[in-house]
C-alpha cells in the first residue's frame, strides 16, 4: 500500500490517502472513502543533535498542534557533545519502514544531517533553506526527509520551511519518476547507467 498526501486546511495539517491499488498518484483533493480512499494523518520523524534541539522541541509542538503524528526520534535531552549520525539514521530508517510518512533533520546547517540520513537506502533527503528549494524537492525529488539548519533561520523561518516541506507533494511528472528510479536502481545494483549524450 503506497500512500499519497495533500493538504487539507479543514484537518488543520496534511493528511495521507492510501489506497489499496493503483499506480502512483499525484497529490491534489482528497477522496473519500466512498471512492476508495481513507485518510489518515500524515505522521513525521523528527531528529536533531544539539544545535537543532531547540527547534525540534518547537516543531514538535507546532506539528502535533496543526494535527500531524509527531515522532521524536532523539534527542531526547540536551548534549553539547553528542553526535547527530545516530539520530539522523535512526530517523531514516523509519521513514522508509513506514510509507507515506516524512522526516526532518535537524542541525547547525543541517548539512551533516542530510549527508548522514542519505546514506539509509530508500532515503531521499534533500537541505532546504526556502520555501522554494523545500517545495522542490518535494515536486520534483519526491524527497522523504529534509534537513534543516536550525542556525541558519529564526523558528518562525524554519517552520514555514518544514511547513513548506510536509504541505508539498511529488508532481508524479514521468521526467521526475525516471530520474529518481535511475537513482534508485543505482542504490540497490551499484551499476552506473550509462551516460546520456
């Protein structure tokens, strides 16, 4: 069962609507079930070391209050000396294990976090440092995690990033589906494809 996600202000966030069959569906209104559809509320991974701690315990309680099924996968208190790999991985792994769902790493760039949450297969994490490059990578990545510079933004800018991020679909365009399944054939066979002209 894939799932597919749209906005629905009515919900007080974004919602995902699973179906039983079917290809790859472009977000745009939600269906009821009466057509097949259910919704549910999309849930999101957070995970942030030290320098994104702050703004993790704020978009915990911005998301869970707009409706989304908020995970905090770490960390859990304050370390000026931990290490964000393991959060950022952690993170990774369960969104690819739970289709349909999101993450946001979290970190002084945010740099790092992308970098480590990449390297979990099926994880296709994308820095966002505005509103266009978060929606984008969305529309034409179908990215699944986001890293985040807490550094770099106030919480309000950050927020409307993540905001940005989570609200935004995957256009479905066949020039972006081929591009993502050449990547990800590369991922699972280590076989380069062949160079285009």
């Amino acid at each position: 069962m894939r799932g597919y996600m749209a906005a629905d202000p009515a919900r007080g966030g974004v919602v995902v609507a699973l179906c039983a069959s079917g290809p790859r569906r472009p977000p745009g209104p939600l269906r009821g079930p009466a057509d097949g559809w259910q919704t549910l509320l999309m849930r999101v991974y957070l995970a942030a070391d030290h320098a994104g701690f702050e703004l993790k315990a704020h978009l915990l309680n911005e998301l869970s209050a707009k409706g989304y099924d908020v995970v905090d996968v770490g960390a859990h208190s304050y370390d000026a000396q931990d290490d964000y790999p393991s959060f950022c991985l952690h993170a990774g792994v369960r969104v690819v294990a739970d289709p349909g769902s999101l993450g946001v790493v979290i970190g002084g760039s945010g740099n790092g976090e992308q970098i480590a949450a990449n390297k979990v297969a099926g994880v296709r994490a994308a820095l966002a440092w505005n509103l266009d490059t978060a929606r984008l990578c969305r529309q034409h990545n179908d990215a699944n995690v986001v890293g985040i510079g807490a550094r770099q933004h106030s919480l309000a800018e950050a927020t409307e990033i993540v905001e940005a991020f989570l609200s935004t679909g995957f256009s479905g365009e066949p020039r972006h589906s081929r591009r993502i399944d050449q990547v990800a054939a590369y991922e699972k066979s280590g076989e380069l494809p062949a160079l285009s002209a």
